[in-house]
C-alpha cells in the first residue's frame, strides 16, 4: 500500500470510529457489571464486523475484509484513542486463525464467523501451574481411546475462560518424548463435561484470568490441530502469525503528558512538583523513550504496508513499554504524597496512576517477562547463543521435578 | 535500642497492619516535649498499647510532610483537614501537626479522635491492610506539646520506619531466594539463571546499604547534630530497598506473583504505602542535599 | 538526509578524529543566514573540505554552550576567551558564539584564527585523538552573522553529533557481540551467559530508542515548531546510549578492554569527549522539559 | 582487642603516620620517575617496618609485630589519608604469607624478612590471556624434568613484575586431569633465564601491569608450593588468608564531598550546578552508600576484634565502590562542561574526577568483575545454586578453545 493510500484508510477509520465508538465507553453507559461489560464487549464486535472492521485481515467467504495487515493496525491504533470493550483480541489473534489453518471445512464453515461476529469467542489454554516462560513444560495429558482423546490436567492464567465457547489446548500425549517433542493441539468446546472453570484474584481487582480444569473431557480426534506431536511447533508457528500487534505507548497506562500535568498541578513544601529532580528525570526518559518507540513503529508500518518485514527493533517495545509505565506510575504516586495511596476502584488503568501501578507487574510477565524478552532480543537479534538447556533431548518423564 | 530494632523489623517482616513506628515516635515526642500533666495523661496508656495514637501530617494542596498551611491552633483549639493519615480509625488519640495561629510555627498537639468535632472518613487505598482516613477538625480541643519540633518528630518516625521497611524487604529476598530454589523452568530451577541471581545479589546488596544507614540513624538519634542527615539518609536508602525488593519479589514469582495467591503483592502494595506516608522519596532526597550542605564534618 | 545520517555514523563508527557534525551544522548556519557575500567567501571552501571550520561555544566559569559572557562583540571586533575548541589547531577558521556589546543578545560570528589576534593554546584531554584547544581573542576581526540564532546552531550540532554517538554506540555493540562469541570462561562463550546476554540487549534497546529519535529530529530539522523539543531528545538519548555501550563494552572485553591492546578505550574516552563537549546531559535534560512543557502537541 | 585498645592503636597509628607519612607525598618529593617513585615506595616500607607497621601481623622470627589483624586495618585505614607509594600490598598480602606456609626453612630464613623490608618484592603470576575470571582455564605449562620443572607460557596482569625479584606461580602440570585438578603452584625467581617482561599500556597511563614470558624457565621442585596437582586449592585457600581488607569507600576518586564542592562552585546558565537534579541525585546516592558502607565496615572492625568472623555484607563493597565511582567522576565531568574533558596527566586518580574515570573500568574488572562478583553474593550469600558448568570434570586438552 502507498503513503497515500494508509492515510486515506486512516482518515476513513477515524470517521467512523468518532461516529460509532463513543457510544460504547464508560462516559456513555456508566457503571456496568462484568457480564454487561462482556455484552456490551460482544456488541462492540458485531458492530466493527458489520462495517467491515471486526475482521479486516480474514477471508471474504467468513465475513472478513480481506484487508491488507497494516490497515488492521491502522484500525487498532486509531480505537486506541477510544476506550472501548476490549474482549476479542486473543480469541481472532490465535486462536481462530488457527481453525481457518487446521479445522475441517465444516468446522470452519460452523465456527468461523460466529467468532468474528462476536457470537462465540475463544480462549487460548496453553500455561500451567509449573509451565510459564517455560511452555513446553507443560504437564496436561491426553490419552487416545478410539476416534477421541481423553484430556486431564490443569491450565492456568487462562483469559477469558469464564465467556469462552472454544479454546485451543496445547496438552502432552507422550511423556517418553523429550518434552517439546510429547506436546499436540485441539481445540475443545468449553462447555464439554469435566471442564471447570475457576477465577483467579489478581493482584488488581478485575478478574479476566483463571484457572480451567479438565476432568477426563473426552474430544474428538477431528478436532486436533496439526499431527500429533507438532503441538509446540503449530503454537510457535501461530504465534508468528501477524505478529506485529499494535499497543499503547503508555503501556495502557496514563502518558507523560498526563504526569506532566500532575507535576504542574502539585507543590511539595511550596515548590512545584515541576522542580523536582526526580520528576524531571521521568519526565525526560518517558518522553525520549516515547519518541523512539513511535519513530520505530511508524517505520515498521511503513515497511508491513510496502510487503516487508519491519525491522528486529520493534522487539524492544513490550520490554521498554512495560518497565516505563512501572516507573512513571510509581514516580507520579511520589508526586502526590501522602495522598498518592489513595485508588479509585472503578479507574481505568489508563486514567489512574495508582491503577496502572497496581497492573504494572502482570505486564512484566504477561507475554514474556523481562528476563525472556532480553534472552529473546540478544538470541533472535544479535545472534548470542541460547542459554544452556539441560532438559534438551530428555524425555519428559525423567526430567525430575 | 537493639531489642527496638529487632521488633520493628518483624513488624515489617510480616507486613502487620500497625503504625508500630509512628506510635513509638509518638511516644518520645510526649517524653521530650510533654509537660507532667500531658506525660502523666498519655505516656502509660500509650506505651502499654492500651490506647492507640495516629500520627496525622500531610495536608491537602501539598505533598511535604511538613505542610501546615490547613490545620491552625488557636486558643487551644484546631480547625483544618489532614489527609490520609494510617491507622486513625483505630486510633482514640492523633498527634497532629499544627499550625500557630498566623505565625509561621508549627508545633504538635494531641487531640481526641472520638471526639464530634474531629470527622474521620475512610478511603480506598492500594494497600487494603491498613485502614487510611482523612481527618476533618472544626473547633476540635488540641492539647498543645509547647516546645514541639515538626520535623524532628517526622524524622524520629522516618528512622523507626525504616526499620520496617528494612524488615519487609529482607522478607522478599528470603520469599525470593526460596521460590528461586524451588520453582523450575527450561529444566533447572530458576536460581541458576544469572538474571536472577544478579537481581537479587542487588537486592541484596540495596538492603545491606540500607541496614547500614537505619543502623547510623538509629545510633544518632540523640545526638544534636547527626539525626538531620542520618535520619534522611535512613529513609531515603530504605524506601529504595523495599521498593526494588518488593517489585522484583514479584518478579521473580513471575504470574504467580501477580495473585493473591502469594503474599508478594501485600508487600508490594505496602512498600509503596509506607514510601508515601512520612513524606516521598524526593523529599529526603532533598532534606539529605540540605543537610549535607551544612554540615562541615559528617561521618561519611 | 539518509546520506548525511549515513556519513555521520560511520564518521562515528570508526571514532574519526574529525568533528564532521559540528562542520555541517556550520555549513547550514552560513546557508541559512549569511548575505550572499559571506556565503560566496565561506560556503564552498568549507562544503568542499579545503577548509576547516570550528564552532567555538563553551566559556571560562559557566557549562552552558549557550554561554556568552566573555566573548564581546563590539565594532568588527571581538575580545574575550573561549574554552575546549575541538579541532580548533587543524582548522583555519572559527564559528564563534558572541554577545552582543553590552546587550543580552548573542549571535555567532566567523573569525580568521590565523591572526595574531587569537591565540590558541592546546589542552590535554581525555581523548587524545582529537586536539582541543583553549582561544583567546584580542580584537579580532570579526565577521557577524547578522540574524544568527545560537541555540538553533547549537541544536543542529547536537542533532548530527547524535548521529556520529549513534554510529559509535553500534560500533560498541558489534565489538561486544562478536567478542562475547569469541572469549570463553568456564567452558563455553561468555556470549551464553545471561547477565552478558541481558547487557547486550539493554545496550541494543537504548541505542534503537536513541535511534528513533535521531530519526524525528533529522526529519523535523526545518520543521519550525519540532527541533527545539526533537534536537534535545535526540542529543539527550544519544548521550546515554553511547555512555552505557561504550562503558559496559569495556566490561564485556574484562581486562582486554582495560589496555590499549583493544579499541575499547577509543570509544569509552570519545563518549565522554562527545557527551561533553556541546552542553553535558543536564544542559539537554532541561531543554527537553522547557520544551516538552511549552508544546501543546508534540509527536509522542 | 577492646573497643579501648583498638581506639588507642588507631590514635599511635595516627600520630606516628602524622610524622612520617607527610615527607613521602608528591607534595613534599614534587614529580618522581618512576624509578624514583619505586625506590620512595622500598623507602616507605622500611620506614613503616622499622616502626612496626611495616609486616603488623606476621611473626616475630622474621621482624614482624605479632600483631592483631585488626591493628593492620587500622593501620590501613589511617594510611589511606597520605599519599604514601604503594607497592607492597600484593607482595604482603598473598605471596609471602604462602612462603611461610609452604616453604622450606631454609627458604624463609632467606626470604621473608628481606621481603618484609621492602628490599624485595613478590609478585604472583595468575591470570592469563585466556584465564582471567576463569583462573582454572589457564594454559601455561610445566614439565617434571629430574629434579627440576620447566616452564612455558604467557601470564597476563601481573602488577609491578617490573619490580619483582620473586613470584608465585600458577601453572599446568598435567592436561589430562579436569581444569581445576591439573594446576600447581610455584614461587620462580624473576631474574630466572626465560623470563621477559613486557609491561601493558593500560586504559589510563601508568605502567603498573605486564605480561610475563616464560621461555622453558627452569624451576626446582624445592620451590613447590603444597602438593602436585593442589595449585588451585592452594591459590583459593591462600586467598582466605586476612581476606578482610581496608579499601577507600570513594574507591579511591574524589569524594562526594569533593563533587558537593565542585558542585558548588560551578554554574550552567547561570544556576548552581547545586541545583542539577543529576547532581543531586548522585550526591545523595553516593552519600548513601558511603554511610552504609561505612557502617558495615565499622561493624567489621568490631568483629575482628573480638576475634569473630566479620558479616557476609562486606561482601557487597567492591561492587558498589568500583560503580559509584564511576558514575560520581562522570557525573562531576558533566558539571563542568566542555572543560570537563581536561586532563592534568600528573594528577593522581583521588585528586582529579577525570583521573579516576580513566582508571574506572579497571575497577570494575580487577578483582573479580562486577558480575562475578554478584554471582559470588548470590552464591556465598544468599546460597543460590552455581552456574551451569560444561567444563566440570571434562579433561583439559578435551575443552575446545
């Protein structure tokens, strides 16, 4: 796509986005339960697919747009503006690709577009209790016993569970492979017998994550994704579909726009908060960091929009996001003093400090903590080796603990 | 002292749900500045636990803990707002910072919480293990302290808390270090990973710093001219420790860290909490440049 | 500009001992305010590299580069001294900063430093692959700019300096890398090790934001209202990515990095000499926040 | 020792120290070759082992005092106020108490007290151009030949070998035993045939480190060290010996007092540099390590003196001092501004912020770098495991590399 053309589709989405958007935020409907939250969620969807923007990058023949990838960024970016309800992003990210990949033409035919409207969402079971960083560590197992599989284990940090219809489930059918070997992929319908679904408290009071147990939940052989045994490379080959995601700079938290505010707002001892060297030092190196971050991700559009891969820099950015909001968050509770305890149950993380603090540390580990992010970054980017892996090759069982 | 420190550092150590450190600074303002009557009045009761005293400082409109614009003394009564004081609903007693009159002094003043003209309301903070209140006084009775010194009080308070803070974060490297030799991933536990031995050989290295200073405050707390630097260099140095160990604590627990399934995140919530109340870090980044300024000779 | 930014940062790739941005940023000075007869005796000469130009900011008692107590403009003439010229020993000719008479107004004026009316002496510095020398003037002729704006020249040095910090900053990283796949310790590439690896990306992290604002600030160079706010950052990230990569590098090299055995010392020495040499961080720090603040809508 | 008796040994130290340190200073001698500089430090040492200061804690047999260690670190740390030449610290701290440990009778009545004196010096010969934090990957080789061993190879960092008249020697015997298994330990005479040293231009300008050659050196097995095949055991356990040291807390730069100064009297624009939120910053940080480490010290004193093992926290000073140190001279640098990169070649590193960034990386690396140091805290400390180790047990000449 030319210059040209993105800003004309950027002009287009703004409009309809200023025309349709508001009517879906806080301001408009006020307090909303979870399950008003979810419908609202849900209509939001429909609403986008109807325009042709619930589905911009899928096929035509499932109701999608058939729209080139950097204008489903565009799109992302410009809702960002907008504080809509956000609840489809992992079930069409994953997921439903997924199924357009590895389902039946029936079951494409049945689930596709249910999803994308917004009718069905799907959910993603993948970590556990003692596999995080580590995936393929998992221990869920599955057994064959004729055309079906018999499923038992645990998942954790699962979101969304409680309003799923499907999720894909990466389980270990054999523990005598080495353990990234043991590992296949179905998708399951989670109302299936045996399956439980329990909410996790986070450390911040809203509950999107949980805990989803199986109890022999028998499923049909048709519905694996991939051979057996190619469970963890179908995940990682998934994962690099349309990898290039769009998210706010601010780490959905409040910007340095808005903590320059505060500073001007408040005086410690009747001295501006603006004079005070550890603001200024935030201010500063949020600003710089948003720069560079925006300068990097208007180049990868730009190259996704003329067929190219973007740059390995974009790689920085959850890294670099995730530690910023932690610490201007922290350093603008500093500015307010005493008061900086005090916490608006019902604020947004983006439009309260103390909010985006008390979310901080789960974007430090959601989707790869620090830790793998930079092993990440010096393996795939500047070609240093991988750490030393003593469980490579072992079979799963004889791996202790 | 020693016997002090070892209680104030289990205080922190399980995150109690007290103003320990407050109420002991309390307790010495009464002994130093207390007339007979008020030492024969408050002293005991408060010194046993019998009856709790909130310390109330910060004030709307600023975030120095020193703030007295709002409250005023006046023919032995105070009007005005404090904010965010810990502990008051608790508390029958509150040492308050005052205002006198239209002077520019400031003193403190014991006044009854039950009273009707002192208005407690409760407010939500991120740390849910102590109560916080904003206290409103009209015309409330204030039983004056005459020779009373704001900032050495705040400082006294400043010293024993970060005792506390000391307590907390050696709590999260132990949680730290024993989850690090427990939890496995790519197939060896996470303690040999030198990204986490590194974090918290810095961790550990932060709080031994801060030890160092909390030790010198503590030892100079009735000397005439170490307390303004030392107490300042205890709470800036202590405030930092918790602050790393606490967010790194949970790093190091990874999601597990991000519920309330472990403990990390109370002493995440508080680390913050207590780096707050007695005044943020800037302000004894400030105080220690002042001090160190003056002082001809320190023990540096 | 993408040729410009390339000569730059291979200019700084290879340590040049040249100061290349500050030349072109003079350059761009004489385009943008000289009269046609200051151009037709300046421009070609020095575009072409037949002659050498140094910008002559800092002076005696104050870090500001915009600094212009000491050097008076009066009549043609300039009298007074400036400090740690780069480059001022190869070149014959100086882009001096100048205040005007006894205004607060100051603009740059171009001086013959071959004249008896300034004297140049060499300092030693920390990086002796550049000559730096102190000048002073003694009623020298003086060639005004009239409409000159030193910040903005300034600001430009800045931003192609940022480019020559960015080339050696990668320079740093590649060196790091290939030797951390190259040194062994305890049995296998000290490049497997993570607190190596976690360096590395830290290093590659700040130069790729230092490189996005590098980016903004080449683009928005003529743009009226980007470059105060954009130049500053650019300088700004630019120091502190230069600084981290040139220092850990020589950490990573361990006590090769320590001789003159490896060039690691070339760019540890260069990265302060650059950090230093047209108004240290600070001075940029604070630019950043006047700017930041005064913008009602800047690209972030 | 008593609180009493240590503060009464500190004001001895003192005041003797206030009678002859002042005639050894630059100050008194003005500019001295380096010869001259060399021939001062001997001086020095005889002057302090005349009075007793010179060998406090070695035994009386061979002109020693006997002393408590802790009057040495007294003595130490009062010393750290003149600007003494210091040559003899390597030579007391390691390779002459290993001769009182391993040497014959014989050997020591020879040697010792000549050392003692400062009419000779010891160096050691450790580190290698592939052996530096990993001392056990050494290469130099030694082979039984009669009597005698013959040695061959490089030693790398060897401090004042330009001095030495002896060393202590770590070496290879046997390839096919694990790295650590294959080493001993000798003392060589430096004047021995084969022997060149070269010295290394180091970042910063003085010539204090070598290489040293051996060219087939031949050794008597009288000069062994402990057993064949004990090297590294013996290296580590003499290590131990008084590990306890005095370092300067300012790593010996400038103080933070000497920056307050600076601070103080410099301007940009016209403000204080007083009010640079850097400065400030750096002032408060650095302060605050000073104190803590101060603290710990102190605390370390006390119990040495009461013959007890001093706190595992001293372990944190080399890495903090060497950082602070470098971050302070960089900091007092952008104070000054485009002066900052003056340089007076002749000003010693605790006189000059940009002397003591110069020598700053080596402080980071000499004596355990900062990582290897925090892998020590982690380890010693807090007792997390060891690194993976691919090298354990494999054999030397089957390591590649």
């Amino acid at each position: 796509m030319s210059a040209f053309d993105t800003e004309v589709y950027r002009k287009q989405a703004r409009d309809w986005l200023e025309e349709y958007a508001p009517a879906f935020s806080k301001a408009a409907t006020g307090e909303r339960t979870a399950d008003e939250d979810f419908a609202l969620g849900q209509k939001w969807q429909k609403t986008k697919f109807k325009a042709g923007y619930g589905a911009i990058t899928f096929p035509k023949e499932y109701g999608g747009s058939e729209g080139h990838v950097v204008e489903k960024l565009i799109f992302a970016e410009e809702e960002l503006r907008f504080d809509t309800p956000q609840y489809f992003n992992t079930s069409l990210g994953m997921p439903v690709p997924m199924l357009i990949r590895y389902g039946t033409e029936e079951q494409k035919r049945a689930l596709v577009t249910p999803a994308l409207r917004g009718d069905q969402l799907w959910c993603q079971l993948f970590s556990e209790p003692n596999a995080g960083s580590d995936l393929a560590a998992l221990r869920m197992r599955a057994r064959r016993e004729g055309d079906s599989w018999i499923l038992s284990g645990q998942k954790l940090w699962t979101t969304w569970a409680q309003y799923a219809d499907y999720g894909i489930v990466l389980v270990r059918h054999d523990d005598s492979l080495p353990k990234h070997k043991g590992l296949t992929m179905f998708f399951v319908d989670m109302r299936a017998p045996g399956i439980t679904v329990r909410p996790v408290r986070p450390l911040h009071g809203q509950t999107s994550i949980n805990e989803v147990f199986f109890d022999d939940v028998r499923v049909p052989d048709i519905q694996r994704m991939g051979e057996v045994g190619a469970g963890f490379r179908v995940a990682l080959e998934t994962l690099m579909i349309e990898r290039y995601t769009v998210s706010d700079v601010s780490g959905y938290g409040p910007s340095v726009r808005d903590f320059m505010q505060l500073a001007r707002s408040v005086t410690c001892g009747g001295v501006s908060a603006l004079e005070n060297p550890a603001a200024r030092q935030v201010i500063v190196d949020t600003l710089v960091q948003d720069v560079g971050l925006n300068e990097i991700h208007a180049r990868a559009l730009q190259s996704i929009a003329e067929g190219k891969e973007p740059g390995p820099e974009g790689s920085i950015r959850k890294l670099v996001v995730s530690g910023k909001r932690q610490r201007l968050a922290a350093a603008a509770m500093d500015l307010m003093g005493a008061d900086g305890v005090a916490i608006d149950p019902a604020a947004e993380m983006n439009e309260s400090f103390q909010a985006s603090w008390i979310r901080a540390p789960a974007g430090r580990v959601a989707g790869g903590t620090d830790e793998i992010l930079k092993n990440t970054i010096a393996e795939r980017v500047l070609g240093l080796p991988q750490d030393y892996r003593p469980d490579k090759g072992v079979p799963y069982r004889e791996l202790e603990g | 002292m020693d016997e002090l420190a070892a209680v104030l550092t289990e205080t922190g150590a399980v995150a109690a749900p007290l103003a320990f450190a407050q109420s002991y600074a309390i307790c010495r303002a009464l002994e130093r500045w207390g007339s007979p009557d008020q030492k024969d009045r408050y002293v005991e009761s408060l010194a046993s636990g019998e009856q709790r005293c909130a310390l109330a400082l910060s004030e709307p409109g600023d975030s120095s803990p020193l703030a007295t614009g709002s409250v005023i003394y006046k023919d032995g009564l105070i009007s005005g707002r404090k904010k965010a004081v810990p502990c008051a609903l608790e508390s029958r007693l509150a040492m308050v910072s005052v205002r006198m009159g239209d002077s520019l002094q400031s003193r403190l003043a014991l006044v009854d919480l039950d009273a009707d003209s002192c208005r407690l309301t409760r407010i939500n903070t991120i740390d849910a293990t102590r109560r916080v209140a904003n206290i409103e006084f009209e015309n409330a009775d204030a039983d004056l302290l005459e020779e009373s010194d704001v900032l050495r009080t705040v400082s006294e308070a400043a010293t024993f808390t970060a005792l506390e803070q000391l307590g907390a974060a050696r709590e999260c490297l132990q949680m730290s270090v024993n989850y690090a030799l427990e939890r496995k991933a790519f197939g060896q536990v996470i303690g040999k990973f030198q990204a986490i031995k590194h974090k918290l050989a810095d961790m550990y290295a932060n709080i031994e710093i801060a030890g160092g200073n909390a030790a010198v405050a503590l030892d100079r707390l009735d000397d005439r001219a170490g307390w303004p630097l030392h107490s300042a260099c205890a709470r800036y140095s202590a405030i930092q420790a918790l602050e790393f160990a606490a967010t790194e604590t949970i790093q190091v627990h990874g999601a597990m860290g991000c519920t309330w399934e472990s403990n990390c995140h109370l002493f995440y919530r508080r680390s913050r909490a207590l780096a707050l109340e007695l005044g943020a870090v800037d302000f004894w980044s400030q105080r220690i440049i002042h001090e160190f300024g003056k002082s001809a000779e320190v023990a540096v």
